[in-house]
C-alpha cells in the first residue's frame, strides 16, 4: 500500500486512521469460513465468494470484533514465530476497510 501525504499510510480511503488500538470485525455482509475445495478460507456474501491468500484468512478469522489490531498482531506473532508484523497488518487491514469487507471502531 503505498502512502498519500494527504492520508498517510495507516489511513483508510474516507476514515479515521487506524491503529493498534483499532477493533476490526469482518462486515456482517460477509460470512468467512475455510473452504476445502478451495484449500483456502474465504469470504462469502450473496453475489459471489472473494478467495483469501493465507495471511489475508489468518488476519481476518482474528477480526472478531473484540480484539484490537495490538491483540491481533502480537497473536499472529506468537502463531508463526514472525516479529515486526504490525505494519503489514494495519496495511492489509486498510485495503479490507477500503474494499468494505472490514468494519472499525476504536
């Protein structure tokens, strides 16, 4: 994700910035669940199915909305053994608001 001066790169399209204190949930349009047939999980809403990689899916299940983005990140962390993964995180977390799949509060 690139950064916009105007915006700055922890910011989603029209929204307030994200941080680690930020509470994501998936949008209640979209029902994610793992997909055998597609060896992946995915995101389900009434015209179609949106296919996750696996660092898209393992953030995404984590979106209950009751952790924050602190919580999430450092459960990923402990997860697969990784560090430093909150710049990532927020990243991906900015497209999935900007694409509406994801909803925050603070």
């Amino acid at each position: 994700m690139s950064a916009d001066p105007q915006k700055g790169p922890d910011t989603a399209e029209g929204h307030a910035p994200i941080s680690g204190a930020s509470i994501p949930a998936v949008d209640r349009r979209f029902r994610l669940q793992w997909e055998a047939a597609q060896n992946a999980h995915v995101l389900l809403y009434p015209e179609g199915m949106i296919k996750l990689n696996t660092s898209a899916g393992e953030i995404l299940k984590r979106c209950d909305g009751q952790a924050t983005l602190a919580d999430i990140t450092a459960s990923l962390e402990q997860s697969f053994a990784a560090s430093a993964l909150s710049a990532d995180v927020i990243a991906f977390i900015a497209l999935a608001v900007d694409k509406k799949w994801v909803t925050l509060r603070s």
